[in-house]
C-alpha cells in the first residue's frame, strides 16, 4: 500500500533547480500541489496557498530527486555475496544464484535496490532486468516499482544465462502495456526492452527483438561491454552496430569504456543514449569515457548497475569519484560538479524520455525533489552549493526525498506506510533462504554472509 501524496511548501530551502529558466534561488519556497510542483520562488509563502503542511528549508538545499538510467534491481539480494574469493566474482555469483530465485525474492530484490534509492535521493530508476523466466517475474518486478512509490521504466530482459539463440519473450513483451494498462501503473512507469545484441546473440535473434520492439514504440537498451577483459582493445563495434541500423535516439548503450573515437562519433551521429555506471566499470571494464563523450556530444547519464559489486546508492559520492578520476585522468575540465549532477538528474530524465516529467525543479513537473541539510558538519562552510554538495555531500545529509508528491524519507529515515513490511528486513530473510536453497543444490558453497536486522532504515 502506497503512501497518500501529501501537499506541501518547503519553506525558505537554498534551491538547486537544474532548470536554466528558473536558476538557483538562494532563499526559495517550494510548492507541491497533487503531486506536482505547482510554484517555485522567492515569495510563494506569501501568497494564498490554502492548508499545506510546511517543510521548514532553513539550513537546507533542495535539488531534483536523482535519476538512474540503468539497475539490474532482481540480484540486489546478491549484495555481500559477491567478493574476492576465487569462484565468488559478480558473474560466477549470478550464474550459480539466479536459477534458485523465487517469485518473492524478485520482487523483494526489487524493493531493497529501490528502498536503497529512496535513502540516496534517487526518485527515478531504470530497471533492467536480465533475469526474466516468466511473466511472473516481470510482474514481481513492476509490482515492486510501483509499490515503492517511485518512478522509472522497466526494461524486459532474457533469462539469466540464456543461451545465445533464445530471444526475448516477445510475445509476453508485447502483452505488458495490456496486463499493466495505463491506470495500474499511477503514471510512474514504462516499459522497454533489454538485449543482449550482436554481441552475444545471432543475427535472426537480435534483429527480430529491434523490429519488434521499435514496432511496439518501446525503448531498447543493450550492455556494450564486447571487450571486457580483452587486453588493448580500441573498440566496441558501435560502428556496425550504426551500419546495421541498430542505433538511435530510442537505443541506451550501456558502459561503452571500450569506444574508440569511432564508435563515439558513432553514437553522437546518432543521438544514442549512453548510461555509464562509473563504480563498477571501473571495477571490471577501465575507465568510463565521460569526458569523451560528452565532448563529442553524446547524451550521457549515470547509473548505479548493481548492488551486487561494490557499490551503494551514493550518487554525491560517485559524483565525486567522477571529477577526481577525470581530472586525473584527462585534465581538460570538461567534467565539473554542476556537469556532473546535470547528467544525475536533468540528462537521466532525458535518457529516460521523461524530460517533461522529472529531473528539475521546473514548475508543472511532477514533484521528485531531494532536501538535504546544508547546516550539517561536512557542508557548513560550503563556498558554492553544487561544488559542496559533489566534493564533500554524504548520503547522511538527505533529510527528505519525494517522488511523486509522496514523503518516502523523512528526517533523514525511510518513512513506509502504515502496515507495510520493511523492504530492508524482509530483504535479508529472502537473501538468506535463497542461498540455503542454492547450497542444498550444490551451487553455494560458502557459508552465508550475516545479516543484520535490526533496526533497518
Ligand atoms: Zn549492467
């Protein structure tokens, strides 16, 4: 059960709006009127607002709820089984956890990765979804965005492991929009497709999934990652993918750390998106060729990938990995801190195709918007609010996130309806049981990792 939205001012916040036309405003009100942000402005409390609850911005900055253009939200119960082991690195966990999934671990899987959001101030999420068996578990995972009160798209994958000469379930893909018609989906979600491309499938198999989804308008979204592991290799092929009329304005290229000039030039051509998941690229892949692309005009988002490597949902703290890496990196100053949280917000909206609806503060969008205290110790005696926020904003200083016009955080702790099971809890019971059931079968052989369940936020 979802939250009722609730209207409401914040009150005299420092506003960050992402917006070119409204700026920042030092001292703003901020008004929210059935989910949607109705007035942004110096005076709006001044004006006949009728009975709002007021949030008081004193010491605040508030800025657009993050958007991550590309999860893997089902394997988020791998978290803490992924390590250093031999036998337990990302991939060979996957492979031996994925087969024992059960309806319920899908959707809790789903529920932790985006409580996880909630608690970073990430209001919009791009599921992809790798490890689709059945209608089922597509279900599980749109149920659990929609319980979760955020917003998002969620792309239809293959199973995990499938071979290379199973498409899509294409049929099911195409049945979505009417077993989920618009008005069970509250205006929050979309769908798309997730492939595995001329990379890793034969051509009858990924040409038929493009026909098929550009012939139900959906979104398609692919990993390029060819190169992974290969040792000097200068490209990812994007250029055959242009030559075979596989890219575009509807396609979302995922890492891309192998492109060569080429290939970017490729995808700017093309106005393809690309999602870079700079955490775990630079864990698996190299670097993340964000200076590159956007100098070459490519349109750049970033995304979390999975809780499964080492990674959290600490947008500010990745922002700041970012600007320290490139300018270590490259050392062109193309990647800046306001760069930056425009491609965390404004530009993922943009990936997302929900450029009108999410990612600025702009008066008439929906209200997914991100209080954190400025009075806190790291950000007190910040110079200007955008380079404190990405060189020294935690995770700890998001008092408030609203998605949708509902207050999913408060005073900086998960805030659930009443009655409703704690994603977090009932998360490490599932994540537990699962590796029971895998060790039973002889796929895990390592002890269970602890959980702790007490108290979760
Ligand atoms: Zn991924």
């Amino acid at each position: 059960m979802l939250k009722q939205r609730t209207d409401l001012l914040i009150a005299g916040t420092h506003l960050i709006s992402m917006d070119p036309a409204v700026g920042d405003i030092p001292r703003a009100d901020l008004l929210v009127r059935d989910g949607r942000i109705a007035d942004v402005g110096p005076h709006v409390a001044n004006r006949e607002i009728g009975d709002v609850e007021i949030i008081d911005g004193a010491g605040t900055v508030t800025l657009p709820g993050f958007v991550d253009t590309h999860w893997h939200l089902w394997n988020s119960l791998l978290r803490g089984t992924v390590g250093d082991r031999p036998g337990t690195d990302y991939f060979a966990v996957k492979r031996a956890l994925a087969p024992h999934f059960e309806v319920d671990d899908f959707y809790w899987a789903a529920r932790l990765g985006l409580a996880e959001a909630v608690g970073g101030g990430i209001t919009t999420v791009h599921n992809f979804d790798h490890n689709v068996r059945g209608p089922e578990d597509a279900d599980a995972n749109i149920q659990a965005h929609l319980d979760s009160g955020l917003r998002g798209r969620f792309s239809y994958g293959p199973p995990d492991s499938a071979p290379p000469e199973v498409t899509n379930d294409l049929v099911d893909l195409a049945a979505l929009r009417t077993r989920w018609p618009a008005e069970r989906l509250d205006g929050r979600l979309d769908f798309g497709i997730a492939v595995r491309g001329p990379y890793r499938t034969p051509p009858d198999v990924y040409e038929r999934e493009w026909q098929v989804a550009r012939s139900l308008g959906l979104p398609i979204t692919m990993h390029c990652d060819r190169c992974l592991r290969e040792e000097g290799c200068r490209s990812c092929g994007l250029v055959r993918l242009e030559e075979l009329g596989l890219l575009g304005e509807d396609v979302q290229i995922i890492h891309a750390v192998h492109a060569g000039e080429e290939d970017i030039r490729a995808l700017a051509r093309t106005r393809t998106r690309v999602s870079l998941s700079p955490m775990t690229e630079m864990r698996t892949m190299g670097f993340p060729l964000v200076t590159e692309l956007l100098d070459a005009g490519v349109p750049v988002s970033l995304s979390l990938d999975t809780l499964a490597m080492p990674t959290s949902a600490d947008v500010l703290g990745h922002l700041r990995t970012i600007v320290s890496v490139e300018a270590a990196r490259t050392g062109s100053g193309t990647v800046t801190p306001r760069r930056l949280l425009q491609m965390a917000t404004i530009d993922g909206a943009k990936d997302l195709g929900l450029g009108d609806v999410t990612g600025s503060l702009t008066p008439g969008k929906r209200a997914d918007i991100t209080i954190m205290r400025s009075s806190d110790i790291n950000l007190v005696l910040s110079g200007d609010p955008v380079e404190a926020l990405v060189y020294t904003g935690q995770i700890d200083n998001i008092d408030t996130v609203i998605a949708d016009g509902r207050i999913l955080k408060r005073h900086g702790r998960l805030s659930l309806a009443d009655g409703v099971r704690n994603p977090v809890a009932v998360s490490a019971a599932r994540r537990d049981a699962l590796l029971r059931r895998a060790a039973a079968a002889g796929d895990w052989q390592w002890s269970a990792p602890a959980t702790t369940t007490t108290d979760p936020r």
